[in-house]
C-alpha cells in the first residue's frame, strides 16, 4: 500500500492528498508535525531534504509533489488526470508551473496575515497583489467553455492550483473579477475530495504556535 507523508496546512501535500482521493488509490496517510519532527533521523530516512510531501510505494521514495502527481497519473491512469492533446496539455502543465513558481510565492506573503500575526511590510503586500493579479489574469484567459482547464473532466491543474487559488479568499483576495475562475473555484470546493481534506481551525491554530514559537526562538538568539 502507499504512503503519504504529509501536514495537512501544507498546500504541497494537499495537491497528493486530494489526486489521491480522486483517482480512488487505496493509501496510509502519516502526519509529519512541522514542529521539528521533519528533521527527526527517522524521516530524514525518508526524505534527506526534510520535506513534504513523500510518497511511499514499496522501496521506492518519491519526493517533490509534481514528480508524486506523475507518477501517480503514470502508474494509476483511471481517472486520466491529465489532458492527451498537445494544446490542453500545454495549458495543463502552465497552470501547475505558474501556481508553483508565481503565485504560491506570492501568497506566502499572506502567511502571517492568515495566522493572525504581523502582517509584512506594505510595500511587500502591494507588490505579492500585483503579482497575484498577473496570475489570476493569466489563468482566466486559460479557461474556455469547459468546466476545467483543457478538460472536461478534473486534471493535475486542478490540484495544484485549486489548493492555492483556495486560499486567497482568506486574505482579502477574492475572484469576482475572474467569472470563469470564480466558477471553476466553486465546481472545486464543493467535490468531497476538497472538503475532506481541507485545514481546519484547529490545524491552523497548531501550525501558528509552531510559527510563534519558531519566531520567538529566532529573536532570542
């Protein structure tokens, strides 16, 4: 059976965690605390770079969560999650890189806001919305007529950038702007997939005393 290594407040993780659900793969989900126990010999084992997600499949580690949702759709290809013409292809794998390169970086800004704790320096957040604003833009004009992108159906687009876009709402940010977004949003949220793995407030509470005490720690030293 495989293994996930995960934390539930990690988008990374979630994108696993959700294609998992959706391709219906029989898996064991094992929580690694962001609290130190990362850097523990015992998942360093597993993962020399002290990261989540990892996947398990008998001797075989996976690390980076794209290179999981590969080898996921390669080897478990009912539901297909990925579109076969070139063009959709294309538009498939632009939403995932933008959302990873672009837009996650930008909405690590936000993280402090979300958790309730000072927020950044004014000009930081102007300049995260701005680039937020690119992206969100850019992903509208990939939508067509078609509930997702380049598909009919769910595709690794979804679950890279849905478990971001899914978010901004949290910080002021929301997609009335983007009607096709705003839509293809709403069809996301509301599949079991999404809402059983979504952070709780529980979960956020735990990660922001992971993060003050973390803080607390560096301005000690």
């Amino acid at each position: 059976m495989l293994t996930l290594y995960h934390s539930p407040i990690s988008p990374n993780s979630r994108r696993v965690w959700i294609t998992l659900l959706e391709k219906e793969i029989q898996f064991e989900l094992v929580e690694i605390k962001l609290d130190g126990e990362q850097l523990k010999p015992e998942f360093l084992a597993i993962n020399p770079f002290h990261q989540i997600p990892v996947l398990v499949d008998d001797d075989l580690k996976v690390v980076e969560s794209l290179a999981i949702l590969d080898y996921l759709e390669a080897k478990y290809p009912t539901p297909v999650m990925l579109p076969q013409n070139a063009k959709d292809l294309a538009i498939a794998r632009m939403v995932q890189l933008i959302t990873v390169n672009q837009l996650l970086p930008a909405t690590t800004t936000f993280l402090p806001q979300i958790l309730g704790l000072p927020e950044a320096e004014p000009k930081k957040i102007e300049q995260a919305k701005q680039k937020i604003s690119t992206v969100l833009k850019f992903l509208e004009s990939l939508l067509d007529d078609r509930p997702y992108f380049g598909s009919e159906h769910l595709t690794l687009a979804e679950v890279v950038a849905g478990t971001v876009v899914n978010w901004l709402p949290r910080v002021g940010i929301f997609l009335n702007d983007y009607p096709k977004l705003n839509a293809w949003c709403d069809r996301l949220i509301a599949r079991p997939a999404w809402q059983a793995t979504e952070a709780t407030p529980e979960v956020i509470q735990a990660f922001k005393s992971v993060v003050v005490a973390r803080m607390a720690q560096q301005n000690a030293s």
